[in-house]
C-alpha cells in the first residue's frame, strides 16, 4: 500500500478532479465544467435553455463544439422529469434524432446539464424563413423527421411536442428530430398515455384526442407531424405559424378559451389551410392521416 501510495499523484482533499480523469480510459461522456468555453445562447424553450459551448481540455482552441442543455430554473435538485429526458436520449441511436454526447455535472449533482452534439444552423425555424427551399427539399427534410420518428416509435417513445422549433438542422440536406422533455414511455400493449400534470403545452399541434382527454398516442405524434409539415411547407413563415393561424381561425380573442375554442374547431373539422404552394397529393395524404387519427379514439 505505502508503495502504491508514493507512486500515486498526490489529489487533494475536496479536489473537484473526478477520478474518471486518473482512469486510463476516461468515460467519454463526462464532461468537466472548467473545460467549457461558453460562447453563445442558441436557443431556449419552456423548460430548457441550450448555450454553445467550446469543449476544450487542452485550452488550446483545438476542442469541440458541443449544445449543452439546462433547465431554465435551477431548484437545488434534479427533477426526475429532468433525468428521464436525458436517459431517453440518451438510448436513442439514428441518424435522425440529435446525439447524445454526455452530461456535466456541478456542486456535487445538484445540477446536471446534457451535452449534445451541436447541429449549425439551428432549429428549422431559425433555418427555413431565410431560405428559398423548394417544395422536393422540403419534403426530403419531411421523409427524414418520419425515419427519426419511425424510429422513435418502434422504441415505443411518443415525442409529445413534434414541430418546427423542436427539428435541428445540421446542413441543406439532413434534419434531426430533438428536445425530448415531454416524451413517454408507451408499455407494450398499452396505446396511449394519459397526462395528469398539463401546464405550457403546445396545444396547436395537438390531435382532438390531446384536447380533450389529454391521451397521447403514436397516431397523435402523426397529427403532430401533420402540423410540422404544414410549418416546413409554409417555410416557418411565422405570420402563417400554426398558432397564428388557428387564432385566426377560431375568432376567439379570449386566451383563456382557447383549448375550448380549439376543440369546437377541429371537431367541425377545419383544419389549417392548404399552404401555398404544397402539392395536391401531400394534401391529400395529410388529410388521410389526419382522419385516420381521428377514427382510432
Ligand atoms: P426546450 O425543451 O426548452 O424547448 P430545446 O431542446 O427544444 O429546449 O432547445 C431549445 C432551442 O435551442 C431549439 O429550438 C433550438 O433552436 C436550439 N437547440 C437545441 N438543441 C440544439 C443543438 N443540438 N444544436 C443547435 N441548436 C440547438
Ligand atoms: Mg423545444
């Protein structure tokens, strides 16, 4: 023991050097805080926040970038809702859904942040309104959302909050679906989840069934997907967004009304509008989807 002891590298008491970095093999997917260069905010939603980090252990320029995701309020704990999006991503594998890289963890696992790999142009809502993108392109960057959602689904996950804002875009020719903090679990021989807590939800790219009994389901992702569609083919116009649109639709200036107003509409069947230039046959192939849905509930 005393020889071993001498031969060691002396660490101090209360070292903030986590063992994994003496390891011969240090555990790739542990990130250390001090390494993180911060350079810039790329995004935030209702929950998270996520900031471009330079990852940079030599100190040198040479490291890489990486997303790294918190929550918007720290509580002193972790959420359980907090660690079940990131295990979630962190089992998925497909060239469609955004990479897990790992997790950095500070004052001793009070707070834990998710490090992903960093997709440049954003999300499509920052990418598509400045582009002039013709309808094939959309539509490729459609086929790949439903590969990364088949994909998803056959792990028996439903994503929850399917739209625009939520597709990462790595360059003109390949999409990644990401933010899985209101993903499920749905058991095998289960069909729908039903949600108790329901605070910000995303309610215009939820399917009737959403509204009115809070049960999601696979087919209700494919209404969700019906409603990202409509964005990319709108080109994340955002006069024409989703929620613009419906607002506009169900004349109700009353904010508290809304997921009533919403229901009633839908329920008569109207839908948002053909955009301009989408091909008949997309139309007629979301419709189908869209009744499909409906019939299952
Ligand atoms: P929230 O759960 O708060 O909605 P998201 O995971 O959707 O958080 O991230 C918020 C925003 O940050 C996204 O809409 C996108 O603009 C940006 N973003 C998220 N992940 C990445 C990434 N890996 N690379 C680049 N931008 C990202
Ligand atoms: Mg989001």
């Amino acid at each position: 023991f005393l020889v071993l002891r001498r031969e060691l590298p002396e660490i101090p008491e209360n070292s903030d050097i986590s063992p994994s970095e003496f390891a011969n093999d240090p555990d790739p997917s542990v990130f250390q805080k001090r390494y993180m260069k911060e350079i810039r905010e790329l995004g935030k939603g209702h929950f998270g926040k996520v900031i471009l980090y330079l990852y940079d252990p030599a100190n040198d320029g040479t490291g890489e970038y990486v997303a790294v995701k918190s929550l918007k309020q720290e509580s002193g704990h972790v959420p359980e809702s907090w660690m079940k999006e990131i295990d979630i991503l962190k089992s998925l594998h497909h060239n469609n859904i955004v990479k897990y890289k790992g997790c950095c963890t500070e004052l001793g696992g009070q707070v834990v942040q998710l490090i992903m790999e960093y997709l440049p142009q954003g999300s499509l809502r920052d990418y598509l309104p400045s582009r002039k993108l013709g309808v094939p392109q959309c539509l490729m960057f459609a086929q790949q959302i439903c590969q990364g959602m088949d994909y998803l689904h056959s792990r028996r996950y439903i994503h929850r909050d399917l739209a625009a804002r939520n597709v990462l875009v790595e360059n003109d020719s390949l999409v990644k679906i990401g933010d899985f903090g209101l993903s499920k679990y749905i058991p095998e021989g289960k069909i729908y989840y039903q949600v108790r807590e329901d605070g910000d939800s995303p309610v215009f790219w939820y399917a009737i069934e959403c509204l009115r009994e809070s049960k999601f389901s696979f087919p209700s992702d494919i209404w969700s997907f019906g409603v990202t569609l409509y964005e990319i083919l709108t080109r994340c116009d955002s006069r024409q967004s989703p929620p613009e649109k419906l607002r506009e639709m169900m004349n109700s200036p009353n904010e508290q009304m809304t997921l009533l107003a919403l229901l009633k509409m839908l329920e008569r069947n109207l839908r948002l509008p053909c955009p301009r230039d989408c091909p008949h046959k997309v139309l007629l192939h979301a419709h189908k989807k869209w009744a499909k849905t409906m019939l299952l509930f």
